[in-house]
C-alpha cells in the first residue's frame, strides 16, 4: 500500500503528534488550530422540543445571532418528542467537532430522575458549554375554570376531583413538573394531558381543550391580556418584574414552591476543549449586549451566561434535587 504524504498517527510518551509533511503537530495544536479556524461550515443548533417554546425562541434568536457574528449560517433543527430524548441523543451520536449543538432545558437535569434508562450519558456523553438563562412557568386556567386565584382553584379541584384537565409539554418538562409537585402540595387530583412540546400545549390550552397549564410567562401572557386565558400565579420564588401584580405560588399558601426552567448549551463529549471555549464565550457576550438581554428579559427570562465549569457544577446540584422531590409527588421512575 502507498503511504507517501498521507497524515501518521504516533503516539510518544503518552502524546498524540500528527506528522504532517514531516512537520510533528501536538494534538492541542491541532486542536488549537481547530478552533482558531472555528466556524468554518454551517453550525446545527438541535432544539429538542416543537417550535414556539422556550427552547426554539432561545435557539432561533441566539443561532441568528451568532450568524452574524460570525457569518456562518446556523440552523434550528427541532427535534421533539419523548420529553427531550429523541433530541438529546441525536447531538450524543453527533460528531464531536463543533457544529451539532443541543439547547436543552429542564428536562437535561430532569430524566435521569424520571427514566431508568437512557439512551445517552446525561454528564459523560456532553461537554457542557454553558448555562444561558433560567424562568418559571406560569400557572394559567381556562375562562370555564370558575377560580381567580391558587386557593380557589385548589377549593374546586378537592370539591370535584380528577375533573380538571392540565397539559404539559410532555413527561421531563418543568410544565410536568410544577403540576406534579403543586398536586401534591395542595393535596387535589387532576388529569394529565401530555402533549409533544409547548408549541403543542399552549394550542391546546389557549383552544380550551385542557382546564390549566404551567407554561412559560412569553407564552401565556399576550393570551392573558387579551383575556383568552387567566393567570393565576408563577412558579418561582420572586414575582415576576413583567407581570408583577401576579402572586407566586410560595405566597399563594405553599411556601417554598420553587420550579424553574433553566436553559443551556451542550456539545458532544470530546469536542475540543478550544472549541467549547470559543462557544461559550460567543454565547456569554451574546447575552451581555443590550439589544438580546432586552428581548430575552421582556420574555421573563433571567440571563445567567456561565463558564462550562459553571455550568457543569450546577447541573450536577440540579441532578441531584430530583430523586427526592419527585419521591415526594409520588412519581416514580419509568
């Protein structure tokens, strides 16, 4: 077999060097050397969820972003279904090279408290690039739900049990999620109506084919305005500076209660270290200009913008939370 002028893999002393044209290169150089040409192609930014959520605004305005940065096209490939999965190990098998990158939310940290099994590794299969942003959901009700506040609707779900309808975005979303654990709370039983992602679930609720839905504030406030739907509190821990006259659920007689969604950016495990340095940085100062912090915040999401160190420590805290709060709903691993 002819070898002349084909690239030589050796390995001395432990190190990796490409022999190039008689030319020894580190594979950090290489790696180096990656990144400093880092765009070079168009750049995949999977959104595992349907359009119109949280994720795809997030994906849709940053990825146009970092095109015109950069001058390289990025698209938005949504891939939902099966609360974040299908998505999430599409990137998982991806090449590690830069340019297949998953947005993810709470569902990231979620599913390996929900599944016993799952197709990927939630922190060896990903490098994680950093930590975006982080917002509750709102708890909305139907004009046919005759409630006005969190204690009315509790006094008429324990009155008609398993007679009120909720959506979520599907089983591993904060949506799921902040109705399992607000059922708990308040002691009342009501009927889960999944749904393949927001897009899906907030049609369904702003229809009326569903009672209530703890959905993203962007959502469900312009249907609140027009007096489509009725808001009823938030999920976090503060009130909303958007919709301050909205009370909490924690103020709203369960003190405590405190779900976010929080949103980042993961990449293949082994992409290179320059490379997920060079993401996170573009990501970071993305979120520090002024003209994307107005849009993101006029959308109740709190900017956060962390190191992949960052980013990793809170993951595993978050991983960690789950188990036992979901103990508590009473939900169980599938």
């Amino acid at each position: 077999m002819h070898t002349a002028g084909l690239p030589e893999l050796r390995i001395l002393a432990g190190a990796a060097l490409l022999v190039v044209s008689g030319q020894a290169v580190s594979a950090g150089d290489a790696a180096s050397q990656a990144a400093a040409n880092y765009p070079d192609k168009p750049i995949r930014i999977i959104a595992p969820s349907s359009p119109g959520g949280g994720i795809d605004v997030l994906a849709r305005l940053l990825g146009a972003r970092i095109t015109e940065s950069w001058g390289k096209s990025v698209v938005v490939d949504n891939r939902p279904g099966a609360s974040g999965i299908i998505g999430t190990q599409a990137v998982a098998q991806a090449a590690p090279d830069g340019y297949t990158i998953l947005l993810v939310a709470g569902g990231y940290t979620l599913n390996p408290s929900l599944y016993k099994k799952l197709p990927y590794d939630t922190m060896n299969d990903f490098e994680r690039v950093s930590l975006l942003a982080c917002a509750p959901n709102m708890l909305v009700v139907a004009n046919s739900v005759p409630a006005k506040s969190v204690q009315e609707l509790v006094a008429y779900a324990k009155a008609h049990p398993d007679s009120l309808t909720y959506a979520s975005s599907g089983i591993g979303t904060t949506s799921y999620l902040s109705a399992a654990l607000f059922q708990q709370r308040a002691g009342i039983k009501m009927v889960h109506i999944p749904y393949k992602g927001a897009g899906e679930s907030n049609k369904a609720m702003v229809a009326g084919e569903v009672n209530l839905i703890f959905s993203a504030p962007h959502e469900m406030i312009p249907y609140a305005r027009d007096g489509r739907v009725r808001p009823l509190a938030v999920t976090s821990a503060q009130r909303l500076p958007l919709v301050a006259d909205i009370p909490t659920v924690a103020e709203s007689g369960f003190p405590g209660f405190d779900v976010n969604t929080c949103y980042g950016v993961l990449v293949p495990a082994k992409t290179p270290r320059p490379i997920v340095d060079k993401l996170s940085a573009k990501f970071v100062e993305l979120l520090r200009t002024p003209e994307v912090r107005s849009q993101l915040e006029g959308l109740s999401f709190a900017l956060i913008g962390s190191t992949p160190e960052e980013f990793t420590k809170w993951a595993r805290k978050d991983m960690a939370r789950w188990p036992k709060e979901l103990s508590a709903a009473g939900i169980q691993p599938q």
